[in-house]
C-alpha cells in the first residue's frame, strides 16, 4: 500500500495548535475561522513555516513518520478524523 502523503500534511496534523498559532500571527487575528476562506487558503503557508523551524532530530522523526505512513497508512483514529472532515 502507498499512499500521498506529506510531510508538510503530517505537521498540520501533529503539529495543529501550533500551526494555527502560526496562522493567528500571519492572519492577524486572535480567534480563527475555521471555515473561512483565508484559514484555507493558508494553513498550509502556517504548516510550513512550523515545519522549517524543526530542529534536525525532529526532522528526522517526522521522515520516519511520513516513510511509516506511506508504507503502512494512517493509524485508525487518523482515518477517522478522515471520515468525519468528508460527512
């Protein structure tokens, strides 16, 4: 089994309060939109920004995370949240 996923995608998801503490900052607000269009449109800039300030150590955990996944799939509570983002 092979799936995509990145290790940006995995930051968001381990790494969620933080990223959006990010997105905060760079949407200037104190209270986020989850439904709103510039949350989308930017997680992803607020995920990467996290990701670049990961020292080396974890860096590497996060490779074996996203090598882990690819191979194996998400874990069940992950598949989960999946299914629930789509109803």
């Amino acid at each position: 089994m092979s799936i995509n996923v990145r290790a940006i995608d995995v930051v968001w998801r381990s790494r969620k309060d933080e990223c959006e503490e990010v997105l905060k900052e760079m949407l200037g607000v104190n209270k986020l939109d989850r439904s709103g269009r510039e949350y989308f449109e930017k997680h992803k800039a607020a995920a990467k920004v996290v990701l670049d300030g990961l020292s080396a150590a974890e860096k590497d955990k996060l490779d074996a995370e996203v090598i882990k996944i690819k191979e194996k799939g998400h874990d069940k509570e992950t598949q989960w949240e999946y299914v629930a983002d789509i109803r």
